[in-house]
C-alpha cells in the first residue's frame, strides 16, 4: 500500500461554483516535493490540511474532519473504463491518490500512516456536488457518481508531519465496528435507513453525519421507516 501522488490545486476562476467569488481549488495536480500536513482548523475557518492546497468553498469543504481527500487509483481506473477517457492523480480533486488500498471499504474512525510522520484518521465519504460534477464535464454526474457508491474518504490530521509521493502507507488501528465509508454514503445518500447503524462509529464519525444519524434515530427509532 503507498501513495502514490500528493495533490494541490490553487484558486481558479470557473462559471460552475457556488462560491462568492466564482473560485474553486478543486483542479488537483500532483506535486513532486514534500508537503506539510497538519489540522487546518474547524469548518468554515480552516481549508485544506495540506499546505499550499487550496480549499475555496469552506461552507462545505475543508476544515479539521475534512481535511484530506483520498480517493483510490483503482477506483479512477474502474471510470476510466467507463467514461472511456483518462483521469490523471488529483482528478477527482483528491490530495492523495492511493494505491493497494480499498479507501471506500475502509472503517470510519480507521488510522492510516502516511509516511514516516503523519497520521490520518477517516471520517466520512465524498459527498458529490455541482462544483464536481462541473470540473468532470460529464452529464449527471453527481447520480452516476453516488450510484457507484465509491465516493473516497475524508480524513483528519491525528499526527502532523510531511508526505510526498512514495511514501508507504499502513494501517495502524481499525475499529470494532463495520461501518465503512461506503455503507456511510449510502446512509446519507441514497439508503436514509442506514442511517442507524452509523452511531456505532462514535466520534470518529464526521460530526455533521453523526448528528444527522442521531437525529434520525431519535425520531424514527433504529427500525427500517426512511
């Protein structure tokens, strides 16, 4: 399991973001030199946990619980099979661009290191928006998209440190719990009635997620009604 590239993206002018400002630091490329990783800050203050990465839309992305995208090459291979195009690292606007690990099949609160410093803790999947679906230039995207139910996972910086292409990663601590990143975005997806099996993930949970769950669990109990 490595990594096999680290990805950054700067402001960048586009029609298709709901930013003030019209920008968007979604266009990842990868970088071929040591990049420091550390706990940006909460939600709507903090960006991107990678310095130099920009994160333009803090309402709904960046801060402490999203502070890292990873997304899987075989998952970009699988599109590219089927959009019959290629996606370069960084096209999904992924930080890290994996290899020889199942990032959606991962368990929600699951450590990761990265390297001989940094450790990552994941939170959530990838919830698809107009920003993305406008940067892929593929109709319907975000539904194509969310039917996969591959969405990648978000992660927390637990230890700073650097990262670079290359670098191993390893797991050091998975969960008694089977919550997976997937089974979480199709909790809050397309299947609301699995919404009561995330709270097993505690608060290694994003927290947003995690209240949605509670909420739903306190009006509808942990039975099936959606």
């Amino acid at each position: 399991m490595n990594l096999l590239s680290v990805n950054m993206g700067q402001p960048k002018p586009v029609p298709y973001t709901e930013h003030r400002d019209g920008m968007t630091g979604i266009d990842k490329r990868p970088v071929d030199r040591p990049v420091r990783v550390a706990a940006p800050g909460p939600k709507g203050i903090g960006a991107s946990g990678l310095d130099g990465d920009a994160v333009c839309e803090t309402r709904h992305h960046g801060g402490n619980d999203q502070a890292v995208y990873a997304v899987a090459r075989e998952d970009l291979d699988e599109w590219e099979r089927t959009l019959r195009r290629r996606l370069a690292n960084g096209s999904f606007g992924e930080n890290l661009t994996t290899e020889g690990i199942d990032v959606s099949g991962a368990l929600i609160g699951e450590r990761w290191a990265v390297g001989p410093e940094v450790v990552l803790e994941i939170t959530s999947g990838r919830i698809p928006c107009r920003t993305f679906q406008g940067h892929m230039g593929e109709k319907g995207w975000v539904k194509r998209f969310t039917e996969r139910g591959a969405p990648g996972a978000y992660l927390r910086v637990i230890r700073p440190g650097e990262i670079r292409a290359g670098d191993p990663v390893r797991i050091l601590h998975r969960p008694n719990h089977d919550v997976t990143v997937a089974l979480q975005f199709r909790a809050v997806t397309t299947e609301r009635t699995l919404l009561p099996r995330l709270p097993a993930a505690g608060e290694a949970l994003h927290p947003e997620v995690l209240a949605k769950a509670r909420a739903y669990v306190e009006k509808y109990g942990a039975g099936t009604r959606s």
